[in-house]
C-alpha cells in the first residue's frame, strides 16, 4: 500500500513537472531580439503620425467648411488611417530594416503548417465574436446601471443606418479586415508584447498591452470584449510562435462584425420570417 501510494504521488509529480515545462515553453516561443531604444523610436514615430493626421484632420475642418458632412467626415477618415496605418507600415519597415531582420524571422510567419495557422485563426475569430457580443452588452448594462453616458461610435451608426456610401463602406471594410488587423497585431502582439516581457514583466506585457490596445478604439462599451479579445490574441500568438493567426483571428472577428452591421436589419428580418 505504501509503495503504492508513492508510486501515485511520483506519478503526480511527473505529470505536474510535465504540464510546468509545457507551460513554459508555450510562453518563451514569442521571444524576439527587439532592441529598447529600437522600440522607444518606434513609439516616438507612431505618436508623431498619430499627430500629422490629427493635424491633418484639423486643416480640413477649418478650411473644408464648404464639403458636404459625409465626404468631409470621410476624408478625415483616410486621413487618420493613412496617417497611423500607412506610415505605421513604412515606420515598422525601417525599424526592420535597421535592425537587419526580415519580416518572417521577425514574426514567425515560417513557424507551424500554415493550414494550421489558418484554421485556429479563422476558429478563434468566430468563437471570440459571439463571446464579445455578450461582453458587450453586460458593458452596456453596466453603464446603463451606473447612468453613465455612452454613445456609439459615429461610423458604426453609419454603418447601421446604411447612410454611408458604398465606395465608403468598401474603403471601411478593406481598412478594417486587411490592413488594420496586421499594423496593429504587427505593434501590439508582434513588438511592444515580446518587448515588455523579454524586460521580465510577463504580466505587465500580457495586461499592459491588452489594456492599451481596448483603449485606443476609444469606445467605452467595447472595452472590455477589446480587452478580452487582446487577451486572446495574445494566447494565439504564444501558442503558435506566428502572428499570422492572430492576424487571421483579428482579420476575422473584424470582418464578421463589420458584415453584421451593415445586414443586422436584413438578418434579423430573416429570422423574424422563421
């Protein structure tokens, strides 16, 4: 009996030995040689594009009284995008470039079988979404609960209210499936994520850049499904040591939520008629 019962007890041992070191490695994949002051101009860049498009935003209102309220609001749009996506793409470039990585070593865009990497992204960004709707609506309760005002994003009633012009709806989709998922992911998950912790603060990494992330959609209902689908990401990206299935998983969540926008009526019409 005593022999028996240390043989369970090593066994026991063994198997949370075993379940430590997959523990471990699954959270070392992501590590990557960023250099500090590297990352700090990064960051020194995007604030500087972040203020070249609200500048840019600023010289239109002023002097672009004379436009129609929709083509102006869409101008700024692309002004804002291309201010922090597009010059996020070349500022990321160059801080490659600098350093002498190529983009796959950089991110692991070679790591796993990209079926895989496929699969688990498009699965994870189908299974998040209905888990942020519900996330979403408990926000709502919440602020409704407390009386705190909140008000929907203007492009999302837009979207909604089917007011916005069909080239401005495919200039929205195209920038939120394709090109938003990657820059953020690419800063987020792939630089400041492994950045911070390599530094020693797993944590700080993890929450820190989760919280920054539901933060800058400056959306206070969205927050917290934000946070938890940054969390989530951030699993994938550990998991699978290649950004490219958070970027999938991203690119997905991104486009069901913008197709649902503009077709809530038609689909909630349809499951009306059944």
């Amino acid at each position: 009996t005593w022999r028996g019962m240390a043989a369970r007890e090593h066994s026991r041992q063994l198997n949370l030995e075993v379940w430590v070191v997959h523990f471990t490695v699954c959270f070392v994949l992501s590590e990557r040689p960023w250099k500090i002051e590297a990352v700090m101009f990064l960051v020194i860049g995007l604030f500087i594009a972040i203020a070249i498009g609200g500048l840019a935003v600023q010289v239109v209102e002023k002097f672009g009284a004379d436009i129609p309220t929709g083509p102006r609001q869409f101008m700024e749009t692309v002004l804002l995008t291309t201010s922090y996506q597009g010059l996020g793409f070349l500022l990321v470039t160059l801080f490659l470039w600098l350093q002498k990585i190529p983009w796959r070593d950089a991110f692991g865009l070679r790591s796993g079988p990209f079926s895989r990497v496929v699969l688990l992204g498009v699965t994870a960004g189908l299974i998040v979404l209905p888990l942020a709707w519900g996330l979403q609506e408990f926000s709502a309760y919440l602020f409704t609960y407390f009386e705190v005002q909140t008000a929907p994003q203007e492009i999302i009633q837009k979207l909604q209210s089917g007011t916005e012009a069909p080239s401005h709806q495919l200039y929205l989709f195209v920038v939120a499936v394709l090109v938003a998922p990657v820059i953020e992911e690419i800063l987020f998950r792939g630089i400041f994520y492994p950045t911070i912790k390599q530094l020693g603060f797993r944590r700080l990494a993890f929450w820190g850049t989760s919280i920054v992330f539901a933060a800058i959609h400056n959306n206070k209902q969205a927050f917290l499904p934000l946070l938890f689908f940054a969390a989530i990401l951030t699993l994938l990206y550990e998991e699978t040591d290649n950004l490219l299935t958070p970027i999938i998983a991203h690119s997905t969540f991104n486009a069901a939520n913008f197709l649902l926008l503009i077709f809530k009526d038609r689909i909630m019409d349809l499951f009306k008629a059944f």
